[in-house]
C-alpha cells in the first residue's frame, strides 16, 4: 500500500501537480486576475496562447467599412467585393476558452456598417434598429487577462464606421480625424 502511494505521488509530482495548493500551478498575479474576472481561470499556457488566431481586418474605401474575420475565405470573398486586406487588428480564439465571452458581428445595411461587440444589451438595441446578426466572430476576454491587450473601439459618424485595433498610435491618428473612442471592446493578443 505505502508502495502505490509512493508512486502516486510520484507521478502527481513528475506532472508538475502539488498536492499543497487547491489551483497549484497559478501563481498569485494569476490568481488574482482569476478573482477579477469572477472565477478560476487556468494558468497562461503557451498552448492555449497557441489556439489564437489571426483576427483578420479589411477596408472597403466605397462603402467606407471596415470588416473582421477569423476566416481567410470569407475574407477573400469579401476583397473580392471591393475590400482590400489590411492585415490583423490581432489574435483571439475561434472556439470558446475558459474567461472568454463571443464576440458578436452584427451588420447594418443602410450604412454599410459591420459593429462587433460582446454587450447582449447592444445586440437588442441594434436589431431594433435593423441590424443583422451575423454570428460571432470569435471570442474574447473581457478584461485584460494572459498578457491579451485592449481592443478598441472607435467610430465615425461622418462615414457611419467602426474601427477596432491593439494599436494605441492607430487611436491616437483616429482620433486626431475626426474618429470619436467607444471605448474597448474586449482583450485580444497582438499579433507577432
């Protein structure tokens, strides 16, 4: 019996699993971040950095849109409808990961305008309005969480437009051209 213990223990140990602590491998920052963010969250592994993927940006200048998307088909369709790639506002999740909410696309036709946003409020007011639900678009923090940064969010009411970026030099231009902050939108992680 001592023997099986003993190699229990051993192989908890060897996976790196304490038997001290309730979240063993978080350390305190992570902790609270975890408190923060209302629950408990798993450590910042690289292998869930990994499952990020490239939120992908492109600019219609016609209809004066900009359009996000995880997926480089519908991007392509979409440049084939007059957009022009404009690279990644970032990285996020195609697939829910723990802390992370859906960030929903919604459309609006008159304005050729796509909004992206995670408040369900938002969503209601929108489709009162018309808008299309256009699914999600991937999923976000929050708060900040994992070293993930600040999507922000800017509008222009003079070309009906959305903007959203990491870039803190991006908002300060935006702002500088008549762009007005909407705040943020989530955390993202930026793109290497």
């Amino acid at each position: 019996m001592k023997c099986r213990h003993q190699t229990l223990l051993f192989i908890l140990l060897s996976a790196g699993i304490s038997l001290a602590s309730p979240t063993p491998s978080l350390n305190p920052d992570h902790r609270q971040a975890a408190r923060n963010l209302g629950g408990t969250f798993p450590p910042c592994e690289a292998s869930r950095l990994q499952e990020a993927v490239p939120f992908l940006r492109a600019f219609n200048g016609k209809t004066t849109d900009h359009f996000y998307t995880t997926d480089a088909k519908e991007l392509a369709t979409f440049i084939r409808r007059g957009y022009k790639s404009d690279g990644t506002s970032g990285l996020l999740y195609k697939s829910q990961q723990p802390g992370t909410v859906p960030l929903y696309r919604e459309y609006d036709a008159r304005s050729t305008d796509h909004i992206y946003t995670t408040d369900l409020g938002e969503i209601t007011v929108v489709a009162k309005k018309g808008l299309k639900r256009e699914g999600i678009a991937g999923y976000i923090y929050p708060r900040q969480y994992c070293g993930a940064v600040p999507l922000y969010r800017l509008f222009n009411a003079k070309a009906r437009d959305h903007l959203y970026t990491t870039s803190s030099e991006e908002v300060e231009s935006a702002l500088k051209d008549g762009w007005t902050s909407q705040g943020t939108a989530g955390y993202i992680f930026q793109a290497k």
